[in-house]
C-alpha cells in the first residue's frame, strides 16, 4: 500500500465532504428561494444538483487515491476509503455516545459505523479506478 497517497487521499476527503456539505446547506438556501420566489420550472432542476454534490465527498479522494497509485490502485482506494468512514463512524458514535445510554442505541451506532466504513470502502474504490485511468491516459500523452 502507498501510504503517502492514502494519506493525501484522507485528507482530500475530509477537505471535500467539509466543501461538500458547505455546498448542500447554499443549494437548500438557494432551492428553497427558487421554490418560493420563482417559477416552479427551474426548481427540479436545480434540486438534481443535490446529487452530484454530495457525491463530491467520495468521488474526488477516491479519484485522488488512484492518480496517484502506481500500482493497485482499487487496493488502496479500499484502504482509504475504510481508514476515512472507520475514522467518520469512530467520530459519529463520539458524538452520539454522550447523548446515548442504552444498549440497543451502542449496537445501533456501532451498525451504522460498520456500514459507514463499508460503503466508503467500495466508492473510494469505484473512484479510485477512474482516477488511474486518468493517470494512464495523461501519461500516454
């Protein structure tokens, strides 16, 4: 595993699901003031922009983790991906744990870290594989 990229890659994560979700609380702002002040039109378009910007969390680190692999780069878009939801999940049951008391909530909380870990897991990877092609094909040109 490329340890400079993964940790490049966590970093970039976490840069981008801060920008991304800075984005999601100006696009409600600006869908809710379409809706209201506008023609109703626009407002489906604007609101499928919601999509592509939370995607913006998993897909730039994963497509960072990839360009720059040399070699296995879906390997170590795996391992960014868990280290990043591991350290997302740990953050959220951090949080929660205060809040929370009962046994079937700690299960809970630790379900949904597991999962979180998990899908990060396989986006990272998904993303990685695009960022390596990007990096072959630049250099072949």
């Amino acid at each position: 595993m490329e340890k400079r990229a993964i940790c490049i890659s966590v970093v970039v994560a976490g840069i981008s699901l801060f920008a991304s979700k800075l984005l999601l609380k100006w696009h409600g702002a600006l869908a809710d003031y379409i809706y209201t002040e506008t023609e109703n039109f626009i407002y489906p378009f604007v609101t499928a922009l919601a999509q592509p910007i939370n995607s913006l969390s998993w897909f730039l680190p994963g497509m960072v983790v990839g360009f720059l692999c040399a070699k296995d780069p879906i390997k170590n878009g795996a391992a960014t991906g868990a280290l990043f939801g591991a350290a997302l999940g740990l953050l959220g049951i951090a949080l929660a744990s205060s809040q929370t008391h009962e046994f079937a909530s700690k299960v809970s909380q630790l379900s949904f870290a597991a999962i979180l870990t998990i899908q990060y897991s396989v986006l990272f990877s998904v993303s990685a594989a695009f960022g390596h092609q990007i990096n072959k094909r630049r250099a072949a040109l």
